[in-house]
C-alpha cells in the first residue's frame, strides 16, 4: 500500500482539498508531526483514525518502524503541523525508506507558505531559490547569506518573528538594500505583506512588534531586481542612507557598495565621477 504525503492548510482551513480529506479517511494510519495538532484538523472535519506521532526527535527510528508497516501491506498518510510533508519538515527519511523497500509513495499536493509568499511578493517568480530557515546564530546566518550573495534567482526564507529583524539586518549588511517582501500570517485572517526595500521593512518592523512565522522574498542578485538603489545615482544613495539611516559617510559608501554588488573603492570612484560630472554641468 502506498505512503501518502499530505499538504495541510498553512492557517486557513478552506484550503484542505477534497483529495487530501479522502485519503485521510482511507488510509489505515496518519502519522503526524504533532498528534494533539492534527487530531484538532480532523475532528473539525469528522475524521476518526488512528495517529502515530512523526517529528524530528524519533524520525530515524519511526521511519523504520512505519515503513515496515507499509511493506506490510498497511496505508500509510504524513502530515505536519501545516503545510507540505518534506518543507523545512520532517519527511525524508521515511520516503527514502519507503523507497528502498519498493512502496509506492504519493503526493497529495496543496498548501506551502514558499509559493503562497513567493507569487504574492511582487518579486521575480521565473526563477527561485528556496533556502529554508536562516541559521539562528549570527555568525552562521552571515555566512550562510554570503553564500549566497551572487544568486540571480529569487530568494525565499522561512524566518520566525522574533528573529526577523536581525535577519534583515544581516541581509542588508551582506546583499545590500536589495527589493524585499516579508509575508506573515499567510492565509489566516490578519495576513499582511510588507513590501520594499529592506531597510524599509527594517523600518517597518521597528515601528510593529513582529509576530508569527514568516516567509521572507529576497530579490535576486540580478541587476534589475536590486531595487530603488539601482535606480538613483550613488551620490543620490549615499545622501539618502546619511538622511534617513544616519550612517557616517564612510558607512553609507559601503552600504551603496554592497546594494550595487562594487566594491567600496568602485563605489567611492563613482560618487567622485558624478559629483565631477555635476560640477561640468553646473559651470556649463
């Protein structure tokens, strides 16, 4: 019999699909990333069946067990907490289990929070890359972002509110003021997207205690996506970063730097070169 792999709504329970309730009714179990969560999705829509817990602290040992009860003959339905099995959640260990012993493992399609945010973000959607949860530590969230400071295609993150302002931070030290959308409580009924360049949103989340799981939209590193920066000339950034950020001259040289993907050498050359030009102009 098959093992299923079951999206979840990611708030709104509308989004449950008629497949996904059929076979959460047929199946002979539903292993859950939190049982007490799921059995509340199901009591809501009328369905009794046994549950199993599945999460990151037992995964090795209970992807052996279920996938043993699978080559047995039983059905076999994944959930988490929300969304798609295998998402920044527990999943592959059983499917590369299941895999190996020749069961047939299915997808069952429906909500994830990286498309929900990526096609409502107003960024690119031709390309992306999903990168999951940015380190926590900031050394390693630096680095992580570093690694991907050349990628053209866009970015997505899942980040956790209360980390959400740091991250920016990093983002804008490391990719520069780059275009950015910040989605929250996607689906549910307060959902809200914060759109602009990242130290707008920065911004933003000074002024609004941040709150929830989020998914965070980066532009690429391709130039047209880089954002107002790319549209103003250097001396024009760095006069707005001294203004509205109040950085040193020093520092808003080095932000304009990174947002254009120059080094602070180049950057700095081409403020002398503009301001050089102006001063033609201004005698001419």
């Amino acid at each position: 019999m098959p093992l299923y792999l079951v999206s979840t709504p990611i708030g709104n329970l509308e989004d449950i699909t008629l497949r996904a309730l059929r076979v959460l009714k047929e199946v002979d179990l539903i292993a859950c990333e939190d049982t007490r969560r799921t059995r509340r999705l199901l009591n809501h829509f009328g369905i009794a069946k046994p549950t199993i817990s599945y999460h990151e602290h037992n995964e090795p040992k209970r992807a052996a067990e279920l996938a043993e009860r699978l080559s047995r003959g039983e059905s076999i339905a994944l959930v988490t907490d929300a969304g798609t099995p295998g998402i920044s959640d527990p999943a592959y260990r059983i499917v590369v289990a299941a895999v190996e012993r020749g069961v047939t493992v299915t997808p069952v399609p429906g909500a994830t929070a990286i498309i929900a945010g990526l096609v409502a973000s107003g960024l690119p959607t031709d390309s992306f890359l999903f990168a999951g949860f940015l380190p926590s530590r900031k050394q390693a969230r630096r680095a992580r972002l570093d690694e991907l400071k050349a990628e053209r295609a866009t970015l997505v993150f899942y980040e956790a509110g209360r980390r959400i302002r740091e991250s920016l931070l990093d983002v804008r030290e490391i990719l520069g003021d780059r275009r950015a959308a910040v989605a929250r409580e996607l689906t549910k009924l307060h959902e809200q997207f914060i759109r602009g360049a990242v130290s707008e949103i920065i911004a933003h989340f000074e002024a609004n205690e941040p709150r929830g799981e989020m998914t965070l939209v980066i532009a690429g590193s391709r130039e047209d996506n880089l954002g107002v920066a790319q549209s103003i000339s250097v001396s024009e950034e760095v006069e707005r970063l001294e203004r509205e950020q109040g950085l040193s001259r020093i520092e808003a040289i080095k932000q304009a730097a990174r947002s254009r993907g120059l080094s602070k050498r180049e950057a700095y050359q081409l403020l002398l070169d503009e301001r050089e030009s102006n001063d033609d102009e201004s005698i001419g």
